[in-house]
C-alpha cells in the first residue's frame, strides 16, 4: 500500500500528460482544419473566409484567424490556444496555414 501511495502521484502526472498531447494534437487538427475551411470559403467568396474558419473551430479553442486572401493562390491562417491541464504550463498556440487555388479566378466570375 505504500509503494503505491508512493509511485501514485507519478502516474497521475503521466496520465496528465497523456491528456494534455491529446487536446494538443486535437487543437492542431482543428486549426488546420479551420485555416482549410477559411481558405475554400475565401476562395469562393471574397471576405467570407475569416467567418468561416472561426465557425468550424471549438469555441474553447479561442480561434483568431488572420486575414484570408490572395491571388491566383488564397492563404489563410489560423490561430488556436490550447489551454494547460498541468499547471506548470501557460498552454500553447497553435498556428495552421492554408493555401489553395482562387476559384473566383479559376470560374471567371
């Protein structure tokens, strides 16, 4: 009963940190997924893409995307903040980059 009372508080913290690569990976997934959205949005329509990025993204995730334009070629970025479980970090944000082929340009219109 001892050893474990002991070694208890190791596993907590690995189970913590196990969690916190979790929301980590998950908070980069749904950056690029964002930054994705916002540039297919902007490439369609002009100044819709910024929109669109925020509405694709958890609201706890805090996204701030950057402006969403270009041409021939539409970039957009966002950025998320993943927040810290364990209390020895400030947590991390997470930028994403997307670009991809202007379709007002492509379609003509």
């Amino acid at each position: 009963m001892l050893e474990f009372a002991g070694f208890l508080p190791f596993l907590l913290v690995i189970a913590m940190a196990v969690i916190q690569l979790g929301l980590v990976g998950y908070g980069a997934n749904q950056a690029g997924s964002a930054a994705r959205a916002g540039a297919r949005a902007e490439s369609l329509n002009a100044g819709s893409g910024p929109a669109a990025a925020t509405a694709s993204v958890s609201g706890w995730l805090e996204p701030a995307p950057g402006a969403c334009g270009g041409d021939p070629l539409v970039t957009c970025t966002v950025t998320v903040h993943v927040r810290a479980i364990i209390p020895l970090f400030d947590g991390w944000y997470i930028h994403r980059t997307v670009t991809m082929p202007n379709d007002r340009t492509t379609l003509g219109s």
